[in-house]
C-alpha cells in the first residue's frame, strides 16, 4: 500500500525477534488494551506482535512528548547521491541477442522449480468502493487477479510445468480472495496458495489506541514490507526452499503489465546480485534509485532532505523485483515508518514499512525496464480514474502477451 507523503516520520525498528515472539490470543488483548473481541481475534489472527506495537507505541508517545522535528526523523543520513553511469541495467530490447539469451536461462530456471510468483493484494480496500481492488475488472472480462492467473497459465502451458503461485492478502482482503481462488481451481486455473500480512491498530499523535464514535478500535495493514514475514510466517517460504526454490518475482496486483517475464529472471540470474529491482525512466514522487554511502538503493521521497531534489535520479522504483530466497529468509530489520493519516476527518498514525527497503540491506541490480509498449512493465493503478485513463495501454500491451482482453 502506498505511504502519504503528507507528514510521515521514521522510527528505527530493533532486528526482527523469532516469528510470533510477542503474538497473544485474542483474549488476552482484549484485557491488554481493552478493546471488543472481534478486533482481538482478528488481531490474533494475522499475526499482531503485541511486544513490537506496544514498542513503537512508546517511541510514538516520547515523540509527542518531545520538541524533536518529526520530519527531520525521516532524513536519510550520510551521503546521497543520483545513481552513477552504469548504476541503471538495462533490460536488452525485444528480439535482440542478449534477450533472448536471458530468457533462456530465465525459463530454465521457472521449469526447473526454482522461481515462484508473490502477489501483493494486502491493503484496506478502500479505493474501489470499498471492494478488493485484487477482483476490480482492469479490462472487459479480466479482473486484475485474473490478469495474472493468465499470465502464469500461458508460461505453465508453453513449459509443461506449474510456477508456485502466492497472494499477500490482509484482513481486508483474504477472506474474498480465498473465496476467488477456489473458485479459479475449479476451473482448472493455476493453483493459489497465502501468505497474509500482518494487522495493527491506528493511534492518535499522543499515542492513544483510535477509536471510531462506537468506540471501536480503527485496524490497518501495515504495508507491502511485511511480504518477507508473511512469506516466512505462512510456512510457505520454507517449502519453497525445500523444494529446490532459489527466487521470488514479487510486484504489486493492479501493475498488469508486470508478467513473469523469463529474461528479468534471467538479468537476475546474470546480474549475481540477491535482489534486482525494476525501475523506469521518468519522476515521481514515490520511491527511486539513489546511492547512500555508495550503496545504491530504493529510497522513498519523504526520506530525502530538503536540499536533496527527489527528481534527480530521472528513474522510478515500480515495487516489482526478484529476490533470493536468502533475502526474504534473513529478518532484515525493516524500517516501521510512522504514517499520519486522515481517518473519519481525524489526524491517525499508523506504522508500516516498505519492500523496496531491501535493498538497503543487500546489494541490489537495478534492472531498468520499459514502462509502456510491447515491452511495457509499469503501468500501475491507484484508483478507477487512473485505471480508466490507462486501460488501453493495459489492454496492448497483455495482448501483445497473448493474454485474451477486452478493453
């Protein structure tokens, strides 16, 4: 899910504990923070880490406590630079040499078992009239879900071999998206399996649990980097691994333009480093490509000071990447972000942290892809007006795919 940029501020999370070293039933958070038994069970169900939330609830109430700029807290220290001459990797053009050779050893390895798909479909549903955005129609027919089935059934044809297939769901969003998928494997569709992301509670600036007019607590899903948790929580990483699984292709749902392409896998392979992320030409205000103490890395826009131009790199992250199965196996201590929102026409915070950060914990290719054309992989969708002026494009370009549209 997308952080604001309105007023966000960082918090420093200490390295990851054991999986579920501070989880309780749903009981005992109904006694810990008084709150009704459904929130708790649903709480308790997505894996609440009561220790972690009661931690950054602390440091959140310091905060208020203190004069301390909030914004300055999000500043990324050290040296910051553009990417150098080089930094960016081009993916070779369609038809040439270099990508055929690429997709060579990338469909070698998706036949051999060792690449699997997770789809981040998390979030609060709360774009498209309250419904998952996961089963929004992105073209006539073809929901954005099904997008991507069809994607994996066209290279699961053409290799004679089933890609391992995982949705990040929340609480949100699990329980349609479960419903779907039985229903696809009725059908004869790619197999689904889940790996749900986490659920927290929204405070107040002074740190107070949120609560509507009924008194109920507000919950959040804490964003797109509680992927390597989930997938880790979920069992499902540890069986991939054991299976022989060496990568992950990970992007975000309602991007259809980001298919399993064998020759990104390939330029993974070949670029020996354990995450590639996908950038495009062009700005945005969203994350990019920087070098940090000569690490190159994602780094968001609301982590840049001020004197620092957040354009200056001319590439944007797409949140699509490949990562080892060690990257997403080691706990890397994510960064929570502290995220003030508007809930309801009341200022809330709430703690998430991002995938992209990855990268600053690894050494990272960043693959530079196309974002429109035959060879389009950016083509990212928000909300029904964005998905309205970009649905041609969609539609050209999953066609070009052999993927069956109806704009």
């Amino acid at each position: 899910m997308d952080v604001p940029t309105q007023l966000i501020t960082r918090v420093r999370a200490e390295p990851e504990r054991p999986l579920a070293s501070g989880a309780v039933q749903g009981p005992d958070l109904v006694d810990r923070y008084g709150i009704d038994q459904e929130a708790a069970e649903t709480l308790a169900a997505f894996g609440f880490d009561a220790d972690t939330f009661d931690g950054l609830r602390e440091r959140l109430v310091s905060r208020s406590r203190s004069s301390r700029d909030t914004v300055a807290v999000n500043w990324v220290r050290g040296s910051i630079e553009p990417p150098q001459h080089g930094d960016l990797v081009p993916l070779p053009p369609l038809g040439s040499s270099e990508r055929s050779q690429l997709a060579r050893a990338g469909r070698e390895a998706i036949a051999g078992g060792h690449v699997g798909v997770l789809l981040l479909a998390g979030g609060m549903a709360t774009r498209f009239g309250g419904g998952v955005k996961a089963l929004a129609q992105v073209l006539g027919g073809l929901t954005f879900a099904d997008a991507k089935i069809a994607d994996l059934r066209r290279l699961s044809s053409q290799m004679a071999c089933t890609v391992p297939l995982w949705l990040m769901t929340s609480f949100q969003s699990d329980r349609p998206l479960r419903e779907w998928a039985a229903k696809a494997s009725e059908s004869g569709h790619v197999p689904v399996d889940f790996a749900p992301q986490g659920a927290s509670m929204r405070m107040t600036p002074r740190g107070d649990l949120f609560r509507d007019r009924a008194g109920r607590v507000s919950l959040h899903a804490p964003g797109h980097g509680d992927a390597p948790w989930a997938m880790r929580r979920s069992g499902l990483l540890g069986q991939f691994a054991d299976a022989g699984g060496r990568c992950v292709f990970v992007t975000n749902i309602d991007n259809a333009a980001a298919t399993l392409d064998p020759a990104v896998i390939g330029a993974h392979l070949a670029g020996e480093r354990p995450l590639t992320c996908e950038v495009v030409r062009g700005s945005a205000s969203g994350g990019s490509p920087w070098r940090v103490d000569g690490r190159l890395q994602i780094v968001e826009a609301f982590r840049l000071p001020p004197e620092i131009d957040p354009l200056a790199p001319g590439a944007v992250n797409t949140n699509s990447l490949v990562a080892d199965v060690e990257v997403f196996s080691a706990g890397w201590p994510l960064t929570w972000f502290e995220v003030r929102k508007q809930v309801d026409g009341t200022e809330v915070v709430q703690f998430e942290r991002l995938i992209g950060e990855l990268s600053a914990f690894v050494d990272t290719t960043m693959l530079l892809v196309e974002r429109d054309g035959p060879d389009g992989r950016f083509q990212p969708v928000k909300d029904p007006a964005e998905l309205e002026k970009r649905r041609p494009e969609i539609a050209r370009i999953l066609s070009g795919r052999g993927i069956e549209t109806r704009c």
